[in-house]
C-alpha cells in the first residue's frame, strides 16, 4: 500500500500559518497536515519547549547527585561539617533528588502521551 498525494487549497496567508505551525511543532508540513486531518494533535512549540526543560532540569540533577556523592567520600570536608549530620543531610538530598528526578520523567511521560511524539 503506498502513499499517495492530497492537495488542498489555501490563500498565501494561511500557508504561511500552517508552515509556521508545522515548524513550531517540530514536524514537515506533511506529518503536520496528515496529524491534523487524521484528527491528532500535534505537539506545540510550548509542550515541546517544556519536555526539553525538563530534561535539562533532570541532567542537572543526575549532576548536583553526582556532585554530593563525590562529596560524601571526602573525609577532609565532612569534617568539617561534621560526619554524621552531613552523611545525613547528603543522603537525605540524594533521595529527594531521585524523588524529584522520578516526578520529571512522569511529567515527560504525561506530556509526550498528549503530544504523540518525544521531544
């Protein structure tokens, strides 16, 4: 079954709109049309922008934990913050830090099955 060709009619306007359109949703003006007729909804520009932030937040964390781990071996600092409070306070953020990355992948999760598409 191969593809075949569906031609529509549009002013200058509204194919500037539509090309405008396809681009912020990161899809070819095809995929964007077929989606749209077919009755999906494409992703925005916003939905998009917001599953990249989120990613970047969870990188930044994955490297404040790595930071905190490579913190938690050196002796000569905890000392000085002493041992036992701060393997705590360290183990304690190291766990939010996980808690908080796990929420962002459900947020991903949540906004990519609206949108149809990963990032």
């Amino acid at each position: 079954m191969g593809e075949t060709t569906f031609k529509v009619y549009v002013t200058p306007e509204e194919k500037a709109q539509i090309t405008a359109n396809a681009k912020a949703s990161r899809l070819s003006m095809s995929a964007y049309a077929r989606a749209l007729a077919l009755g999906e909804h494409p992703p925005g520009a916003l939905e998009l922008n917001a599953v990249d932030q989120l990613f970047k937040v969870h990188a930044n964390l994955g490297r404040l934990g790595g930071l905190l781990k490579m913190l938690r071996t050196n002796d000569e600092r905890l000392e000085d913050i002493g041992r036992e409070m701060g393997l705590a306070t360290i183990d304690g953020t190291l766990a939010d830090i996980r808690k908080t990355q796990a929420g962002l992948l459900e947020l991903v999760d949540l906004t990519v099955a609206k949108t149809g598409r990963r990032g």
